[in-house]
C-alpha cells in the first residue's frame, strides 16, 4: 500500500489542529468532587486548578486535623482524576482519524 506522504502530512496538521480545540474546550470546563459524604467539596478546571474548596464547618470543629487534611486531598484528586477521565475520553476519538497510522506499532 502506497502512502501518500503530503495527505498523511495535512491529516496530521487538522487532527493537531482539533486536539488544541479539545485541550482548550476542556481546560475552561469545571469538574465538582466530594469526599466524606460531602463534608468536603473540590471545584476544579481542565488545566488541573483547584478552583474551590467547600468545607462543612462541622468538619472544621471537629478537631480532627488530620482527617480534614485527608477528605481535602481526597475531593481534590477525585477532581482531577474526573478532569482527566474528560481530556481522555474527549481525545480517545480522536485516534481514529489517523487512518491507518493509528494501527502502528513501534
């Protein structure tokens, strides 16, 4: 099969093209994820910010520092964890358009 190296190359610009929409789309979204029942809620965007953090203040005077510490870190990377599961599902479609280079192995 012969390839034709200027439709590969113009294929490989509009598909680099579209992932910087996507990147772009996905980095102004926000994702919300709560721990401890929702005593703590992290708001985050696409580029991995933590935006907001909501704290319920029976947490907070409860006195348990080290919980409260471990329900932020929890909520906080159930967000990111949501944020990349959207960058991977929102560009795994993408790989298609590669026609046949997407079969390539190295």
């Amino acid at each position: 099969m012969k390839m034709d190296m200027k439709a590969i190359m113009k294929q490989a610009e509009a598909l680099q093209s579209e992932m910087a929409k996507k990147q772009e789309e996905l980095a102004k979204m926000t994702f919300e994820a709560s721990a401890g029942g929702g005593m703590v809620t992290a708001t985050v965007n696409g580029k991995h910010e933590l935006l907001s953090l909501a704290i319920d203040p029976s947490v907070a005077s409860a006195g348990d520092v080290e919980m409260l510490q471990d329900l932020i870190i929890a909520a906080v990377n159930e967000g990111f964890k949501r944020a990349n599961e959207a960058m991977q599902q929102s560009l795994s479609g993408m790989m298609g358009g590669l026609g046949g280079l997407g079969n390539l192995k190295f």
